[in-house]
C-alpha cells in the first residue's frame, strides 16, 4: 500500500511588516483583503495540529497544492522555505505553487527559487524557475506529476493557466507513467473543472485539460485554491478520474469555508484495479484534536464510479 497525504492552501501568516514601497502594486488589495478577512479567520494553530497529525500517520509522500503564502514578498517566501524544511524532507514533498505564491510579477520565479527542492523533478539537478514546471517524480509504484497554473495577475485577478506548453510535456509524462504501469497523481492548483470556482478565479485551459486527461489518462487529480472539500470526475483514457479538493489547511471553524483539514489517500492495486481510499482528517470543531471527518472507498479495485 502507498499513503499519500494532500494538504493545500495553508496561506502561512501572519504577515510581516510591510511598507508603502511593496504595496505599490496589486499587493495593495491583497494587503487589505488579509486583513480584513484572512487574519481573524486563518489559524496557524490548526496548521500546525494537521502537520504533527500528518507526519505521524507517516504517510509515504505528501502533497502540497500551492498558495502557501499570501502576498508572495520576500520575507514571506523565505518564511515559508523555513516552514517547508521542518516539515520534512523535500524527496517525501512534492509542492506547486498556488496564484498566492505568484501574487506580483517576478515573485513566481523567487518561490520556486526558494522552494525548489521540494519542486524539482528525477533527473533535473538545475535551478527551479516557473519553466520548470510540469515535473515528475517517482516514488514507489506513485507517480507525481507537478503542474504549474500559477501567474501573476491583474488585482481582483485569481486565475490560472494551463497553457500548450505544459500540456504536451504533461502529455508525456503521462504517457510514460502509463507505459511504466505507474499510479499517475496530477498536482495542480487551480481546479480542471467548470463551475468550480467564481469566473475571476478560475483556471483558463480547462478544455485543454480535459482534452489531454482523456487521451492520455490518470488515475488522480489534486487541487487546492476553493478551499473546499470536494470530489468531482473527469473522463480519462479507460474511465472516470478522481479530482479531489481539500480545504485551506489554516481555516479555523466558523467561517463560510470548511474549517482545515488534509486528505489521505491509501492506494494498492495495479493498472486497471487501482483501489483508492480518501480519508479526510481535520478539527471537527467540537475539540482541537485532528480526527477521522470521514472516509469513502473513492476507487474500488475493479470498477470505476461512472
Ligand atoms: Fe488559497
Ligand atoms: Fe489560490
């Protein structure tokens, strides 16, 4: 069996200080924005609950879907780089960055400078930049293949991109996984899907993925950015794919969006009798201690939900 965690959107705060300069610029909304909503609703308390409880379930590998930060400056990512080095080893992380992690020009390239090691894909030993993405690493019968939907954009902006370059390269990779009879994992923040989010934040390129998910083929897609839980399907090469969302990792409870939690999937079978089961795993709001929230048989071996 291969355990793979997936947690998303942990936003770590709070901010530092910031000054007139570094707000010049789209941080300027975002800067209020955090503090009037973000601040008194994120808790990195619970962040730290979900990790300790991560890391002792002693998962194979974890998955982290981006917007680890909120304005994307310096000293946020360096923080954040930190933050990443005591979670663990980066070979055990794979991270992709999130449309926070690229909240201005210029600050993408700073992230995966930063967090590169848990970014870098088998065989690539140079420096991590936004070209450097989609990567694939593979870890037991798993592979993972990181995508990058993150650009900076206008304010009021969330969206993402899923562009011809990084299709025909995931293209590959998923064909190769395929050949190898691997468990194909797609990383990726913005969600592939219609409706899933407001038009401002969503990801341009779906049809593209969509087109490239049924030619090729997965066996499952993870998403952060809605901060909800969710499970929608997409058609892959042989049957329906998983798309599976989690919520913001530092959501505390009572707000609109589900309080933290991460996503644990236990995988056994091979091509074509995959069998997977998602556990989620958060504060059920009643005592701070990290709980089962629920569990569902998401891929049964021999039979795919249509
Ligand atoms: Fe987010
Ligand atoms: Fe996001």
């Amino acid at each position: 069996m291969f355990r793979l965690a997936h947690f998303s959107d942990i936003h770590l705060g709070p901010l530092p200080r910031i000054s007139y300069r570094q707000l010049i610029s789209k941080r300027i909304t975002g800067y209020i924005n955090w503090h009037r909503r973000r601040r008194i609703k994120l808790d990195n308390g619970i962040i730290d609950r979900l990790t300790d409880d991560m890391v002792a379930a002693a998962p194979d590998h974890i998955a982290l879907t981006g917007d680890l930060v909120n304005l994307a400056l310096d000293s946020e990512i360096e923080m954040a780089r930190l933050w990443l080095e005591g979670l663990g080893e980066p070979d055990r992380i794979s991270v992709v960055p999130g449309n926070h992690d690229a909240y201005v020009p210029g600050a993408l390239d700073k992230a995966c400078r930063a967090w590169g090691p848990w970014m870098r894909g088998d065989g690539h030993n140079g420096p991590i930049d936004r070209h450097s993405f989609p990567y694939m690493r593979v870890r037991g019968p798993v592979a993972l293949i990181g995508i990058s939907s993150a650009r900076a954009t206008a304010p009021f902006l969330a969206s993402g991109y899923f562009q011809e370059e990084q299709a025909e390269r995931t293209a590959a990779f998923l064909k190769e996984a395929g050949e190898r009879s691997l468990f194909r994992v797609i990383m990726i923040h913005h969600p592939p899907i219609r409706g899933a989010t407001s038009p401002h934040k969503r990801l341009l390129g779906i049809s593209r993925f969509k087109k490239m998910l049924k030619a090729y083929g997965a066996e499952l897609v993870l998403h952060g950015h809605t901060h909800l839980a969710t499970v929608h399907w997409l058609d892959g090469l042989e049957g329906s794919v998983p798309v599976v969302g989690v919520a913001a990792a530092g959501q505390s409870h009572g707000s609109r969006k589900p309080a933290g939690h991460y996503n644990l999937f236990e995988i056994v079978g091979a091509p074509g009798a995959w069998q997977v089961r998602l556990t989620r795993r958060g504060s059920n709001g009643k005592s701070p201690e990290i709980c089962e929230l629920s569990s569902q048989l998401l891929v049964s071996g021999d039979r795919i939900p249509a």
